[in-house]
C-alpha cells in the first residue's frame, strides 16, 4: 500500500491509535513504550502486515527534526534550575566529553573489527554516541521510577544536552567522508562555532521568548501557547541558518524559559508534554516505517557485537573517566552508566548517511536501528531492576515533588491571607508576572473597588488593590510582604 494524500490522515491516525492502546500495555510487560511505536511502524511497513511502503530518508528526516524540536524544547521547559545547578558540572562533562569518549570507543572498536574507513567508523560511533532524550524522559519520568541523590536530573540533563555534541561530531566525520580532502584540524573552527553560537543564541532568544511572551497583549489565552512553538522554530532556524547548533539553541532556551515567571505558563508546559509525546509516536512510527527488516539481518552479527561493546565497554568507560574528578559513589556512577539509552535519535541522524549518498550509507542505518533496538530493550527494560539492585531507587511514596511537578499538579495550598497594595509601593502598574513572587505562591483573587477580579500573569496591579494570596508557608507571605511595602524608585 502506497501513502497517498487521500488516506494519509486514516492510515496515520489507525497507526496512531494502535500505538496508544498499545503502548498501555507496555507497563505490563516492562517493555518500553516507545518499543511499542516502533514495532507498530514496523508491522505497518512494506515487509510487514500492512504493507504501507515508506522509504523516504529525506522526509524521515525532516519529521525527526521537527519532533526533537518538541522533545528537546519540552525536557527544557520541565527541567528545574534549582534541581540541576548541584550538578550542571557533571551533566556538561557527560553530555560533551562523555560524548567524544564514547564516539572515539566506538569508532576504533568498528574500524578493528570491520572494514570501514577510520571516518567511517568515527561516523557510526559519533552516531550511537549519545543518550536519547525521548526514551530516558518517557522511561525515568514514570511513576514507578524514583531515584535517590540528584539522580533523576543528572540523567535528563546528559539525554537532553548531549544531541547538540553527537550532531555536530555526526557532521563532521560525514563530512570527512564524503571530502577527502578535508581533515580533522579543519573541522576543529565548525566545532566550536557551532557550540558557541549554539550556547548564546539559546540564552538570548530564550530572554526574547520570555519579553514577548510577557509583553505582547493577545486576546485568545489559547494563542500564547501557538506562539510560544513559533519561537521555538525561529530558535531553531535561524541558529542553524548563521551556522550555530540549532538542537542546544532550543533545549537551553526552553530551559531559560521554563525557570522564568511567564504568563500561562501551566497551559504551555501542559501543551509541550502533550506534543512531545505526540512527536515520539510519530517519530518511532515514521522511523519503523522507514526500516526493512530484511536488511537488519545481514548485520545482525556486527550489530550484536556493536551493541554488546557499546552497553558493557564504551559508555561505563566514558561515564566512569569524566565523572572521576567528581565525589560520587561506585554505585551512582554504575546507574549512569547504564541508562545510557539508545533511541529514536541516532536513527534519525542515521538519515544524513544516506541523504549523502556514502557507500555504506545503507549499512550504517541499518546498524544504528539495531543498537538502538537493543539497547532500549536491554536497558530500558532493566532500569528498574538495576535501580533497585545498586540500591539508588526510593519507594515512591517517598519521591519528593519539584516545583514543575506542583506546577502541574495544581496542589491547594495551606495558607490565605489577603495584602493591600499602597499607593507608593513598586508592585503599582506592574503585571503579575513582573512581581517575581515566590514559586508557591498564587493570587487567586483581586478586590478593586467594588469588583472582584480573576487575575492572570498579565493582569496589572493597580494602588489600593485587595490581593487574596495563597501560599505553602509563613516564609512565602514574608517575602510577599516585602514586595508590596517596598516603596518605587524615583
């Protein structure tokens, strides 16, 4: 069956619907969701029982680029500054040295045991080198997963930060490939501009997004969310278009931007978890789609043998190297190294082989599959068993909630009190979203003369405003207090 315009939409939304009800079991039998997306892609492809035939890298491509734009924007958003500035050291060292470690491992193991080109073989390590950010976002944020000491955003960190390093060093050898000419020392100039560019575009258009986000007046609440995904995209392009690293651009400006007090910022994080997992079905479906089963067979030998040195050598190798300057037990060190998942993402930059037309283009993707394949069959569905194993995981009646996850779950509070607002103190003719108010806090209604008023993050507050404020504690209303006394400079 050929995808046409006319049944595009029903065979998209049958496949979609097969991988939901599908991916519900999946708890049951311990296997990963998004293993489920990919065998229903697989099943519904040309070798398999519903024969749709698909075999277009350029728009495989094209969609996982649009998905991780979503992925990466929407771990950004969730991830807490306060959780990850304990352990930014370590998931920077991880997410670029640890890539490079694990890229040079792989590439010199392939080069030995195939007959690949040593920019060959640097390709397709360059390729599996990173930790996929889909699977270890889906798999470590259930429910029955709670890690003890900074575990948890150690990980999301590394998976959500080291795309970036794998892409750039994935461009570089395809690029040593394909011109022989070029060399190593040429490409060194590539490398740091695009990190560079990459890191400070991030910031800056993550500061932009929050201005504008916060200062332009729209009339529909549910637009804000609509522009906050055209900020994303413009992120993205125009960092790619001067040359800069258009995935680290997204991922650190949606971290900006999800530590600031933006208005409607529950609806945006709650649409982004929404989207990002929409953009994983279709990312593993397009991506199960593109595969033919029957070329995965001829490298079933190299690809085992891959995966096998990738899972017990290369990554506990690279984990355990860049974590020595830091203090952290054998056991901690043994985890991050093993939740080092492989997923949709390397197949994705397995497209830029065979859009390049290299000679073993063909046999690289089919490789990539594979360890990715394995990889979050083995360690994805053991997570939890080494967790428990090398006693790092927590019940999950003693998981503690961070400030996204209230922010999500919309928990009452405990304390009210209602605050007026004089006439000379700095929060007159400021929004609410300017106020820079406690996390945990909410104004939950405001009394302006004879009105009561629900207020929003764009609402101003005006002198002689009665403010019911909610709160978790008494430190809340101090510092709330304070806000309101303090009197505007002139």
């Amino acid at each position: 069956m050929n995808l046409t315009i006319e049944n595009i939409l029903l065979i998209g939304s049958i496949l979609l619907f097969i991988s939901i009800i599908a991916g519900k079991t999946s708890s049951r039998f311990g296997v990963p969701t998004l293993i489920f997306f990919l065998a229903v892609g697989m099943l519904a492809g040309s070798e398999g029982i519903g024969g749709i035939h698909f075999d277009n890298p350029k728009i495989a491509q094209f969609i996982g680029i649009v998905s991780l734009n979503f992925i990466l924007f929407s771990g950004g958003l969730e991830t807490n500054w306060r959780s990850i500035k304990p352990i930014l050291k370590q998931g920077i060292v991880l997410s670029t040295l640890g890539v490079l470690l694990t890229a040079s491992l792989i590439g010199l193991f392939v080069f030995w045991v195939t007959d690949f080109t040593i920019y060959e073989s640097l390709l397709l390590g360059s390729i599996v080198s990173s930790t996929d950010a889909a699977a270890v976002f889906s798999i470590l944020r259930s429910r029955s997963i709670a890690l003890r000491s900074n575990l948890r955003p150690t990980l999301e960190l590394e998976s959500g930060s080291n795309d970036p390093m794998a892409y750039v060093l994935t461009i570089i050898f395809l690029t040593l490939v394909v011109n022989q000419d070029e060399n190593v020392v040429t490409m060194i100039p590539i490398f740091f501009k695009q990190m560079f560019l990459g890191a400070m575009l991030g910031l800056a258009f993550g500061k932009l997004s929050k201005l504008i986000v916060n200062r332009i007046q729209i009339t529909f609440d549910g637009l804000y969310p609509i522009l906050v995904i055209a900020l994303m995209f413009i992120t993205f392009s125009a960092t790619d278009f001067v040359g800069g690293n258009g995935f680290l651009a997204i991922y650190l400006a949606a971290v900006y931007f999800g530590n600031q007090d933006v208005i409607h910022k529950k609806n945006i994080i709650n649409m982004y978890d929404g989207l990002a997992w929409l953009m994983q079905i279709v990312l593993f479906l397009t991506l199960g789609l593109q595969v033919f089963p029957s070329k995965i067979l001829p490298v079933l030998g190299i690809g085992i043998l891959i995966s096998f040195f990738l899972i017990v050598f290369a990554r506990p190798i690279s984990v355990l190297l860049c974590l020595l300057p830091f203090k952290m037990e054998m056991n901690r060190r043994l985890f991050i190294s093993w939740v080092g998942l492989r997923g949709a993402v390397p197949i994705v930059f397995a497209t830029y082989p065979l859009l390049a037309g290299i000679d073993k283009a063909n046999m690289i993707f089919n490789i990539v599959f594979f360890i990715s394949l394995t990889s979050v069959l083995i360690q994805g569905t053991t997570i939890s068993t080494v967790a428990k194993w090398l006693k790092v995981a927590i019940p999950e009646a003693e998981k503690e909630l961070d400030d996204t996850d209230k922010l999500l779950l919309n928990l009452p509070k405990s304390l009210l009190r209602e605050f007026e607002v004089c006439e000379t103190c700095r929060a007159v003719n400021k929004k609410i979203v300017d106020l820079n108010l406690p996390k945990n806090t909410f104004i939950v209604m405001i009394k302006r003369g004879d009105k009561f008023l629900r207020p929003g993050g764009s609402t101003p507050i005006f002198a002689k405003d009665k403010l019911v404020v909610l709160a978790d504690n008494q430190d809340d209303f101090t510092r709330i207090n304070e806000c309101f006394s303090k009197a505007r400079t002139t």
